[in-house]
C-alpha cells in the first residue's frame, strides 16, 4: 500500500501540488477523500480513504502548528486554519491552493456557517472573530473581542463552532465569555452578538454536541464545565461537574486537552479529564458524573466511533505512543495500541470501520481496523498532525 | 530528504563548534538528550508557545521577547510553572540544568 512519494523541496515558496498519482481525467467524487496537516513543513497531504493513499500533496500553507479544517458543503475545498492567521482554501480535485489569505496574527480554529456560505475565524492576536465568504475569502464581519483588563490588548477567542440557524459559537479565554455569532437576518449588515459574561476562568475549548443544542466550554482556571443550551438561551450559561477539571492533586497539564469528538453513547458522554490519568463519563440526563475510567496518561481526544461503540483516546506527552480503545457498553479499557511516538490525531472513516492515525515522530499516518483492532496500512506523511475527512462537511458544530 | 537531512547534519556541526563553548551546561547534557530537548522544546512547548515560538495559549519565546527578562525568572517558570496559568510545571520531566539549557536554545532562536 505504500506509495512512492515525489520528493519536492519543501521549503520551496511556489505554490504547487506535487501530484503522487496522476491528476485524474475521469470525474470523480469527493466522499472518500480527506487532508492530513503535516504541520512542520507547512503542507497539506490529500489522502482518499477508499484505497487508502495519498494522492497529492499542497505546498506553501505556512505554519500549521495547530492547523484545524473544515470542508465546504460539495465537500470539494478544505479551508484550512493556521497558526500564522494563514486561511487557505485547498481545491481537493484540482490538488492545489484555491486561494489564501493572512487574516491575523495568531489564530486556532475556524468553522462553516450552516449554508455554508460563511467562514468563521477566531483568532488570538489581535484577539477576535473574522468572517468571510467562503467562495472568495472577502471579509464579511470583523468582532473585536473584549479588552482585557488592563487594556493593552484583546481577549483570545477559542473554541470557535458552527451552530443551526446560522451562527456561530466562541469562547473568549481572558475575559471568560461565551458569544452567539447571530447572521440569521440577512437582511442586516451585521450580525447580531450575543455576550454571556462570568462564564467561569479561561475557557480553552468548546464542544458543540452533536445535534447542536448543548455548547460546553471547558475551563482552565477553575473545576467545572459552562455550558449553555441553545433552544433556552434566555437561561444563560449554567456551570455543570462542578468537581470535572483540575480537581485535587491533579498532575500538570503539558497539553491541553481536546473537546471536540465528545462522545455521546447511550446518553452517556466521555470526556478527558483534565490532568487526570482519566476519562470521565457523565450522565447527560443529568450531567453528574456517572465514572472515571483509568487511563495510561492524561487524555488528549477521546472520539467515539461513528456507531458509538468504541472511544478511542490518545495521550498528552510523556505517554503520546499509546492509543487506548475503550467499549463503550461496558466503560472499560478493551485495548492498548502502540502506533508510535507523537500520536496527535485520529480520524474515523465515515462508517467507522477503520481509524488513521497520526503518528509524527515516525513520519507515519496509520489505518487501522477498528473490528479486529489490528494495524493494516502505513502511510507515509512528514510529521503529520491533524487528519481531516471530507464527511465532516455534513456535521454540525465542527 | 536527503538535501535536508545534509541540512541537519550542517546545523548540527555549527552548534558543535559554536555553541557547545558558549553554554557550560551543554557540556554535561548528552547529544543524545539534546536531541531529545530540542524536539521536546519545538513538540511540546511549541503545542502552547507555536512551533516557531511566536505565541499561542502561551506568550511568545523569541529572542526578542525574552532577551532582557532575567534568566533565573525564566528557567524558574519552567520548573514550577506558573499556577493559576496554563504553563506547567516540568519539574518531573527536567532538571534545573536542562531547564536552563532551553532558555539559551530560546534566547539563539529555535525553527522546526
């Protein structure tokens, strides 16, 4: 399954897609593809999960510490998000950039409005939301966030999701606020913003779950969860697992810990404990926690499988070469996986039968199968990151 | 690749001859764990300061934003941490003089 990738510099400047099969003549469609964020060179890998391959690779995206992806609504353009406030839209079928803007200094995280005619920005430096078309990347909206408290600058904005009714949901680390982003009234020339203020300390990131009602942003500087119901705003923002978070004792923190990929099974959600060796399972009937499952470091993303039947949880350093697989049903720990040294990502295929894995200190994207929990395939990538599949178009708050 | 990895080995050897003089720590880390430093310092400090040390949850690492702050401060807040922040304390994972070794990896300037 190996392919032989073609060597281009990766420091060149131009612009260009390497292809690693021929560009295809035959229309094709777009379903099964997917990028791979190989974060230190700056490029994007487009993979196609059918044959599981890498068919090209795009260059001269800039720095992708910390690159996330969303896909438009024909699936054929990743819009990826970097570090360097670079927003790039990568055309999948043509295997090269579309266009690519520098929108801010310092950015995490973006999403894709429901119509998908929007794309959403938030950005660290200078601390706000950025909103653009997504056809031709033309700025929309621009939101400054709150100032801080002395003045010298603007909150960081995380936690950036898309929510029904074409809105967008943030967070705001410094100043502790949860914003609706409101572009429901086309007929306005802005949209309308909503602040909920005191949400708690240094939300880091936010989950949408995945019917779009409940926004839940986790909290660095205090326990606890804010969460906010979005067909009952009017009751603001509640703190729910008042003892979820740092807790007693609580081991130091070296990554932060994901939110997105929170698994519902069963009515039941598994989450990372933050600076915890722990996946806590919570009641979402009543939002107690109902269990802490030992894990062999602290959690980083814990994403259920698309059935819901297995969550797959990989590790903050030092114990980033272990993936662990939980059963759902039974909340226990049903294997341990060493893919390798800097796991940082794992992607399901839309069906669920198989998993990739980023392994960067191995220069590896690995397939396994999720049935028989066996590795299959190996695909080269240089120092991959983030794995993106194009099915992530149709789901809400991403 | 292999024009890169020739790269490394150029950098490689201008650390040899230029910096390991100028740090007195380096002398009693070994290259191995240098190595092992370098990448944990661009990995895993870089998953909060950016890869290129510009900033991200965690302030910027830069010469320029660090140069005039005093170094004991700084190679304190790596050890302890700073509570109440998202920096944590490395003090499980380094020794004071590995600690301090960062800080001049940071002070020269570190890329990917």
């Amino acid at each position: 399954m190996r392919k032989r990738l073609c060597i281009t510099p990766l420091f060149a400047l131009a612009l260009s897609a390497c292809s690693l099969t021929s560009v295809q003549e035959e229309p094709r469609g777009t379903g099964d593809l997917g990028v791979v964020i190989e974060r230190a060179a700056g490029n994007v890998l487009i993979v196609e999960h059918t044959n599981n391959q890498a068919i090209a690779r795009v260059e001269g995206l800039g720095d992708l510490s910390h690159a996330s992806v969303v896909f438009s609504r024909d699936e054929r353009y990743a819009y990826v998000f970097g570090r360097d406030g670079g927003l790039t839209k990568v055309d999948l079928l043509k295997q090269r950039i579309d266009k690519r803007i520098i929108q801010g200094g310092n950015s995490i995280g973006g999403a894709i409005s429901q119509d998908g005619r929007l794309i959403a920005v938030g950005n660290y430096e200078p601390g706000g939301v950025k909103i653009f078309t997504a056809d031709t990347l033309e700025l929309v909206a621009d939101i400054p966030a709150t100032a801080i408290a002395d003045g010298s600058k603007n909150s960081r904005v995380v936690g950036m999701v898309d929510a029904p009714g074409q809105k967008f949901l943030v967070s705001l680390f410094d100043t502790g606020e949860i914003w609706i982003i409101d572009f429901s009234d086309s007929a306005a020339d802005a949209p309308t913003v909503s602040r909920f203020t005191d949400i708690g300390k240094q939300p880091y990131d936010s989950m949408l779950t995945p019917e779009g009602r409940y926004y839940i942003a986790g909290l660095f500087g205090e326990d606890g969860l804010a969460m906010l119901d979005l067909w009952n705003p009017e009751q603001g923002v509640t703190r729910i697992l008042d003892g979820y978070g740092k807790g007693n004792q609580a081991l130091p923190v070296y990554k932060m810990p994901h939110l997105e990929g929170w698994t519902v099974a069963d009515n039941q959600a598994f989450v990372p404990g933050v600076g915890h060796h722990q996946v806590l399972v919570i009641d979402t009937q009543t939002w107690q926690q109902s269990k802490a499952i030992e894990m062999v470091g602290q959690p980083v993303f814990v994403m259920a499988r698309p059935d819901a039947r297995q969550i797959w949880v990989n590790f903050a350093y030092p114990d980033n070469q272990y993936v662990q697989v939980i059963d759902s049903q039974t909340k226990e720990v049903i294997k341990t996986i060493e893919p390798g040294p800097g796991v940082l990502h794992m992607e399901f295929t839309p069906r669920g039968e198989h998993i990739w894995i980023s392994v960067r200190d191995r220069n590896e994207v690995q397939v396994w199968d999720t049935q028989t929990l066996e590795h299959l395939y190996t695909l080269e990538a240089d120092n991959p990151s983030g794995i993106f599949f194009t099915n992530r178009a149709h789901r809400i708050g991403l | 690749m292999r024009y890169l990895s020739k790269r490394k080995y150029a950098v490689i050897f201008l650390m040899a001859s230029f910096l390991f003089p100028l740090t007195s720590h380096a002398e009693s880390i070994s290259a191995e764990r240098q190595a092992t430093l370098k990448h944990l310092l661009i990995q895993d400090c870089g998953s909060c300061h950016g890869l290129r040390m510009k900033g991200g949850l965690g302030p910027a690492l830069t010469p320029g934003d660090i140069a005039d702050k005093p170094k004991e401060g700084l190679v304190a807040t790596i050890i302890h941490g700073r509570p109440g922040t998202a920096m944590p304390p490395w003090a499980a994972l380094l020794t004071d003089q590995e600690a301090t070794w960062l800080i001049d990896q940071l002070l020269q300037g570190v890329s990917p």
